[in-house]
C-alpha cells in the first residue's frame, strides 16, 4: 500500500493532524552555526529561558559572550534547526569537554532549546540526535550535560532521550548517556545528510 492510499483510510481528523506533523517535520532542517547566527541566537535565547531565568544568562552581553564561547569550544558541534528558513533552535554540543568526574573526553551538551512555538514536535530530539552524531563522528563514547534542577521538563525530555541523573551539585543535576555504536542507527539518514553539512560518521 503506498503512502498516500495509507493516509486515506484513517480517520479525517486524524489524517488532517498527522499531515500537518508530518509538514512540520519534513521541513526542520539542522545545519552547522555560522557567525552570523548571533542575532537569532540571543533573541531565542532570551525567548526560551522565559521562566526558567535562575538557570540562564540574563543580559545580552553574555548571551553574546556565550554564543562565542561555544563557538570557540566546538564549531562543527553548534547547530541550528530551521523551519521555512526560520530559525527554530540550537543545540552546542562539545567534543573537546574533559569531564572532570569521567576524567575522559566526552561530548558535553553545553546548550540546547527551542522556541516555545516550536516545541513537542520532535525538534529537540532531532537537534539531540545531531548531537550524537557528531559525538559518533568524534569517536566519543559518552555524552553528558547539567540541567537545573527545577527544569523538570527537560530532565524528563533527556530521560525519554536515553539520558539519566548520575550527580548533583548545588542546583545542576549532571546526567549522562552512553553512545554505543548500536547509536547510528538512531541518528541515520531521514534527519541527517550530508546534504545539511553535518556530514558521514567516521565509524
Ligand atoms: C527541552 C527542549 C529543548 C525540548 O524541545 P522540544 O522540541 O519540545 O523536544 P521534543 O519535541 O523532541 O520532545 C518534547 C516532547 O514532545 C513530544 N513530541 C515529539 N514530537 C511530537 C509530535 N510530533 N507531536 C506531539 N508531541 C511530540 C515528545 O514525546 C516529548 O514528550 P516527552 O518528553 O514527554 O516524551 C525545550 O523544551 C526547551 O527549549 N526548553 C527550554 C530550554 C531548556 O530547558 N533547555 C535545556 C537546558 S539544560
């Protein structure tokens, strides 16, 4: 049964809502930062951590700081998801972390948000899966993050996404995620092509 003749058999509201996740979807690109993302950056930024300001920079001037401190950390691991050349959100994920409880290289997931609009349409979890695949292609096998603790939403958002809490300190909560090689299979081909500069993993 090809997809269309599929589609017709559902249900019509059911078939209007799926049709239009799948536009949705079909259209979030993920590419790698350029310079002059800074812009977006600091206005989504600011958009993203409304509500969640005692885990976030506050003031412009550090967003701007911060944005070019990731750059400088890892360039090819910042990225942003776009929709209709709309900038939607970012993820910065660091293959040059050493972390100081694994005492190894991990991929260190700096940052990541999406802007309120565009959030619970799989967004996060397909810049998450960017992620990973530059960890892959860094030939990393863990990933690791702090989120504040009061931000439940995205402590469950990392759980759903394999992550789990390992540590706490003061009001951080450092969780991990082992990559095996098994990974790939998570992070192939429909989100990613090197079409979107993100390129093949190495392994
Ligand atoms: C955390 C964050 C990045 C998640 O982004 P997102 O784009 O909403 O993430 P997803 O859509 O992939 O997943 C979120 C939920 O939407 C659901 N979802 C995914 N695709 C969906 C779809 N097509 N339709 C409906 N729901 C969907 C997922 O099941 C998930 O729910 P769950 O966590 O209960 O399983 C976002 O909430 C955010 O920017 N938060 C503020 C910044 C922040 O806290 N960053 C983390 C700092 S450590």
């Amino acid at each position: 049964m090809n997809s269309s003749k599929f589609l017709n058999c559902l249900d019509p509201d059911f078939q209007k809502d799926l049709k239009a996740e799948i536009k949705d979807l079909i259209f979030v690109e993920v590419r790698k930062i350029r310079r002059e993302d800074l812009k977006n950056f600091v206005e989504a930024y600011l958009i993203s951590y409304r509500g969640l300001e005692e885990y976030a920079y506050k003031t412009r001037r550090e967003i701007k700081n911060y944005f070019n401190w990731l750059l400088k950390r890892d360039e090819s691991g910042f990225m942003v998801a776009e929709m209709d050349s709309k900038t939607v959100g970012f993820i910065a994920c660091d293959a040059n972390w050493l972390s100081l409880f694994e005492l190894k290289k991990v991929c260190e997931i700096h940052e990541i948000f999406v802007l309120p609009d565009f959030r619970k349409r799989g967004i996060g979890s397909k810049l998450l899966r960017s992620a990973l695949f530059h960890a892959l292609n860094m030939k990393r096998d863990l990933m690791e993050l702090w989120v504040g603790e009061g931000n439940h939403f995205a402590r469950l958002f990392y759980e759903r996404n394999g992550f789990r809490g390992v540590n706490k300190v003061g009001k951080w909560v450092r969780m991990i995620r082992e990559i095996q090689t098994t990974s790939l299979e998570e992070c192939a081909d429909r989100d990613l092509n090197p079409g979107q500069g993100l390129g093949k993993p190495l392994c």
